[in-house]
C-alpha cells in the first residue's frame, strides 16, 4: 500500500473513531441535524475502514509470519500460511482502492450516443453503421434498449449520422470513454487497386440526467425550425413539415429529428438531445479544469480526438489512449467490447488513484 494512500486511511479512521465516540454523547444525540449528518458519515466511512482494520490485523499477521519461516520445521506449514494471507491482503487493497476512487453520479446514468461520418467519404458512412451495429450488440448484450432517435443515412449504406439513446442501469459508466475519433483501415469493395484506405468517424457520449437534475433552457434561446424529412440521397418522405430543427443560439448548438412522422415528437426528441448535449459541454469544460484525471481518456466527441484504428487486414485494433492493441477486431465489432473498456477502466481507475495519492485529503 502507498505511503500517501496509508496516511489518508489512518487519518480517515481516526476521524471514523471520533464519531463513533461523538454519537454516544446526549449533546450531539438532542441535536438531530447534527446526528443525522454524523450518522451518514459515520455510515459513509464503516465500509472502508472494516477494510483497513482487517488489512492492519493482516499485516500483523504477515510480519509474525515471517519471523517464523526461519524455524525448520515449521517452514513449509508457515510459508503456506503466508501465501494466503498476502493473497488476501491484495484482495482487500483491491477494494480499498475501489471505495477511495470518487464516485461519478453520472455513470449510473442512461446516454445518448451521436456518431457521424467524418472523413472519408462513403465509406466513413458505412464504418458508422457498423459502429452503431457494435454498440447495439454491445447493448444487447446487457440488456439495455436502444431507441434511435434521429438519422441521416448515406445512398451507398451506413450513416452520416445517427444518434440512439441506450437506457439501462450504468450505460455511461460503461460507454463514457467511447467519445472521441475512430479510424478504420481496410480496402473498400469499390477498391479495384486493392488499396488499404483510412476513414474516420466520431462518437459521443451524453449522459441523460434525471429530470431534476436537467439543465435550464430559456425558449427565447432557442430557434426553431421545421421542415420536410428526407431519406438517403435528399429525396422526400414525407408530405408534411414535420421534421424540426433546433438552434441553442448561446452555444451553436444545432440538433435535428426527423425520424418521427409527429411534428410534437420531433420536437422533444430533439429537445432532451440537446439538453443532453449543452449539459456534456459543460462536463467537458469541468474535466479539462479536473487535475484528477489524464485528459486524454475522456474525448470529446471531436474529430481532433484520437481513440482507436481498427485495422481490418490484421484484424487489429490499437487504443492509442493507453496504447493498447488487441487482435481481436471481429469480435469487437459482434459487440465483445469489454475486451477494450475494461483496459481503459483500469488505467483511467490507476491514473485517479494516483492523483490522489499526491493530493491532500
């Protein structure tokens, strides 16, 4: 354990036994709003230091151990014994470290996902409908629903851009280190040189927050406009106005529906998108400002941003955030994507961990 992250546990059970003691006291006691607040800390702390308590008896335990391995004929029997208390005492640092990482309410959330072609062309387009494919299977997998919610499809197959909501229990906790560029590498069928073409796409994460929790957005910032829907190639769908557009004029914010023959439901379809999207520019803009984390990990959704290549004639793809490569891209894309989220988790886990060993407490 980390000297720095061992003064912090110290300190935190020392506070832990000041409460305790503080809740026994008829002054503290007649004060309700004081007791309730002690109670929730006291509640709040208990988890992690039982942990502690257990890892300082644990390493009692292991120096006692150790003084014994000398002794000959105890030496098999002890040296057993202390495989399996550091085994142990590795598996409840591995849960310290875990109660220590603080919480993000927004991992619990449910997400909108928007990926767009960015370059290359047609087959930018197509690459985005086998991202969106991914991510459904990916959903599908932990049974979480996907609801499309607007689309402009290209005329040789794919997206230009698509954006779905996927609702379910710790979506963005999982998806949030999505957002960023994605660059594919393989030879196009329209390819007759056989020649290995790079395209690109971009994806973004947007927490849905709670109704509560949503951001305020004055009408008189908003311009709306309505206008007929169209399928791929620009041709008509439908007779009637009910596509919407929607401009934040504070922050450029420009979101479009069309999929929905309602004009009403266009409109809030794109209002909750872009409530989703003013309130992940303002998460942004609190990341950038946050020495907790390495920038890098969490994109943008900007095509400036570099996550990954999928390179199809290796069947490789690289996750240049951690560099980090796998050959592995066929299952990927049939939606085995925890075989890239789980190494990011950990390093983004690692690198907050880190930062707060060097910080005060």
């Amino acid at each position: 354990m980390n000297n720095s992250i061992l003064n912090k546990l110290k300190s935190l059970k020392i506070r832990y036994q000041e409460i305790e003691l503080m809740l026994t006291q008829k002054d503290v006691i007649s004060n309700q709003e004081n007791f309730k607040n002690l109670s929730k800390e006291y509640l709040k702390l208990s988890e992690i230091i039982k942990l502690f308590i257990q890892w300082e008896k644990l390493e009692i335990d292991i120096k006692n151990i150790n003084s014994l391995l000398k002794d000959v004929e105890i030496q098999d029997m002890a040296e057993e014994e202390l495989y399996l208390f550091k085994k142990k005492k590795k598996i409840i640092e591995e849960k310290i470290h875990k109660l220590l990482l603080p919480k993000d309410p927004n991992d619990e959330h449910s997400c909108f996902i928007e990926i767009r072609s960015a370059t290359g062309g047609d087959e930018s387009s197509i690459f985005a409908g086998e991202l969106f494919r991914m991510y459904t299977r990916y959903s599908e997998s932990h049974f979480w629903k996907v609801e499309i919610m607007n689309t402009s499809e290209s005329e040789k197959g794919g997206f230009k851009e698509i954006i779905a909501k996927i609702t379910g229990k710790g979506v963005c906790g999982r998806l949030k280190f999505e957002s960023g560029g994605h660059r594919v590498q393989r030879v196009p069928e329209t390819e007759s040189q056989g020649r290995i073409h790079t395209s690109t796409c971009t994806v973004a994460i947007m927490p849905v927050t709670p109704e509560t929790e949503k951001e305020e957005i004055n009408s008189s910032d908003l311009k709306i406009d309505t206008f007929r829907s169209s399928g791929a190639g620009g041709q008509h769908v439908n007779t009637t106005d009910s596509a919407i557009r929607i401009t934040h004029i504070p922050t450029g914010n420009v979101v479009e529906c069309q999929d929905e023959r309602s004009q009403h439901k266009n409109k809030a379809k794109a209002l909750s998108i872009l409530s989703a999207r003013i309130y992940a520019n303002k998460l942004e803009k609190n990341h950038q400002e946050n020495s907790l984390m390495r920038k890098v990990l969490l994109g943008t959704g900007q095509r400036s941003d570099r996550n990954r290549t999928y390179n199809f004639p290796q069947n490789r793809i690289t996750d240049h955030r951690i560099n980090f490569t796998i050959y592995k891209l066929d299952e990927i894309l049939e939606g085995n994507l925890d075989l890239l989220i789980d190494p990011i988790t950990q390093e983004y886990q690692a690198d907050i961990l880190s930062s707060l060993s060097k910080s005060k407490l």
